[in-house]
C-alpha cells in the first residue's frame, strides 16, 4: 500500500496511547466547551479536567483505547491521522455517553478510582450528561464538513444502536437463569465489539480508503469482544487498587457475564453449584462472592475466557494483515490489541 506517513521508531501501546489522548483532547475540550454551563462541569468531572465543584484537576480520563483506534487506522491507510481527529472525537464522546449510563444502571459509585458521576452529581444529572456527550459526538461530525462525514454518522448510528441492544440484553440477562454462551457473546459483540469496529472503519473512512474500511472493522469488532471478555474477568478478579471498581463488583448484580456463563453452562459439578447460589434472590455476602468465584473458576470459566480472548486476538491480526496497513500503522494498532488482550485495568 502507498502511504504518507514517514519511517519511525516502533511505539509501546503506552506511548500509542499517550499520544491519541494529547492529540484529541484539544478537539473534545473544545468540543465540550459548546455545552451548557451544567453538562461542562459534569463532562469535564467525567474526563477528569476538573472535581465536581468545578476546580481544575489531572485525574486519569481512560485509557483512550477507541481515539487511538481511530487515529492509528486513518494512519494505516496512508492519511495523516489529524484528517481522523473529529472522527476520534466523536467515538470517544459516544463511549463516554455509555459510560455514564452504565455507572447509573450498574449502581457503581467510582470509576478510575473517583467517584461517578451519577454519584457526584445525581442520576438525572448523570442521564442527561451522557445524553449531551451522545448528541455532541454527532455535532462534532457534521461541523468536520468531511466528504466522509455523513457515512460516518451513518455508522456511528449504527454502532450506537448495537451498543443500546448490547446493554440491554445485558440487563435482562441479570433475572434469567437460562443464558446461552452463544447469546452472551452476542451480548458483548453488541456492547463492546460494535463501538471499536466502528473506530477502526471511521479511520479507514475518514482516511480516504472506504475499500479497506470492512477489513479494519473486523479487526477492531474481534479486538473489542476480546475486550469485553478481559473486562469480564477483571470484574471478577481484578484488584480494586489498579481497576478502580470495587472487588467482585460484577458477581454482586449478579450479572451473566461471559466467565461466569461459561462456568454456568459447562455441565460440571462446579457450575450446578455457582447456579444455585447465583440464582438465589438474596445478595451474595462476602464470603459467598468469594466462593461464587472460586467456582467459576473450577467450572472452567476464566480459562475459557482467556483461551477465547487469545484466539480473538489471532483473528483481529489476520484481518488487519488483509487490509495491507503501512507496517509502522500496524505495529501500533496490534501493540493495542496486545494491551487491550494482556491489562490488568
């Protein structure tokens, strides 16, 4: 492939990161700067510009995983990545929005070890916020004037509807006992993989090569339920002191995420065993979320997990090996994916 970019050292994923984020963050304040004095302080709390009283601050905003997809993929078809800054811009206000509204439907009151922003704010407050990073991230699109700039709110659209019946399915799956593993990673392809597939395409849109948007999007849709399948595991296991979100916080709403649908389908002694103290109406103590762990576990559930997100990883690579990507490019999209696939956060 032909490309515009010049020879350079090879990034850590670290360094990849480090430089979506200070490459975007210039558009999203000033994207956020055009919202009303309200959804300003609860957006700039969010991304950790400032507390909740408003006074300026340097807490960790995320790791900026889906603006670095965005850039890296514009790049790996032979544009400069500042042509994919809106397009970063706007994937990253959508994920925000989720953000917001997932904290409020889970009930969790810290994120990156500050508290939410329902919890610092209210949950209507928090609703509408996300409402206002959600209609922003489209504002930011259209304002790009970008030949490519209507297809990609056609898909970011569509992403968005994805991610919606993802959460949803999630939700529901919570008060059914009988959760397949095929419907769960549907679930989590819908929920998570949708939004980073959706990432890598808009790099390839707004890098001038639609031809070669397909096979980036299946690089970042297998990159993105690989993600949710490591995010499930740190809902379980992960340390409160690195993730942020307390111990076992997953196990305590009882949610059928994919390790623990694993080990509740697997036909073991373990498993049976997880059903009846998971399906029981009363919360789990914590000796219980404990045990319930431990089970899944011995059922087969987190290593299944980890052998799947392996495997997601392999096949996120060959796709982006068919799209031919300038080879610098590609070096800093796979050390994400190996980030994303190996995080402990």
């Amino acid at each position: 492939m032909t490309t515009t970019e010049e020879s350079r050292t090879a990034r850590t994923a670290d360094e990849v990161l480090a430089w979506s984020r200070s490459t975007v963050e210039p558009a999203l304040r000033a994207a956020v700067d055009t919202l009303p004095g309200s959804m300003r302080l609860i957006a700039g709390h969010h991304f950790g510009w400032c507390d909740e009283h408003g006074a300026p601050g340097d807490a960790a905003g995320g790791k900026a995983v889906r603006p670095a997809l965005v850039l890296a993929a514009a790049e790996a078809v032979g544009a400069e990545p500042a042509t994919a800054i809106p397009a970063a811009a706007a994937v990253e206000l959508v994920h925000s929005f989720s953000l917001l509204h997932d904290d409020v439907m889970d009930g969790d009151r810290t994120r990156r070890h500050r508290p939410t922003t329902w919890a610092a704010f209210g949950v209507g407050a928090a609703i509408l916020g996300g409402d206002a990073l959600l209609t922003l991230a489209f504002d930011v699109l259209a304002a790009s004037e970008h030949p490519a700039a209507k297809e990609a709110m056609q898909r970011l659209s569509a992403a968005v509807q994805d991610l919606v019946g993802g959460q949803s399915a999630d939700i529901a799956f919570e008060t059914r006992p009988d959760v397949g593993l095929p419907e769960c990673l549907s679930m989590a392809e819908g929920k998570t993989g949708t939004l980073l597939g959706c990432a890598c395409e808009l790099g390839a849109l707004f890098g001038g090569r639609p031809d070669l948007a397909p096979h980036l999007r299946a690089f970042g849709e297998r990159l993105g339920l690989a993600f949710q399948l490591v995010d499930d595991l740190l809902g379980i296991w992960g340390d409160p002191h690195v993730t942020g979100k307390p111990v076992h916080a997953d196990l305590r709403q009882h949610k059928k995420s994919l390790p623990v649908v694993a080990a509740l389908t697997s036909g073991t002694p373990a498993g049976e065993e997880l059903a009846a103290l998971y399906h029981r109406e009363s919360p789990l103590t914590d000796a219980e979320l404990i045990r319930a762990a431990d089970l899944i576990e011995r059922a087969g559930g987190r290593a299944w997990c980890r052998q799947k997100a392996d495997a997601l990883l392999t096949e996120a690579v060959h796709h982006l090996h068919v799209a031919a990507p300038a080879e610098s490019s590609a070096a800093d999209l796979t050390a994400i994916a190996r980030l994303v696939t190996c995080r402990d956060h």
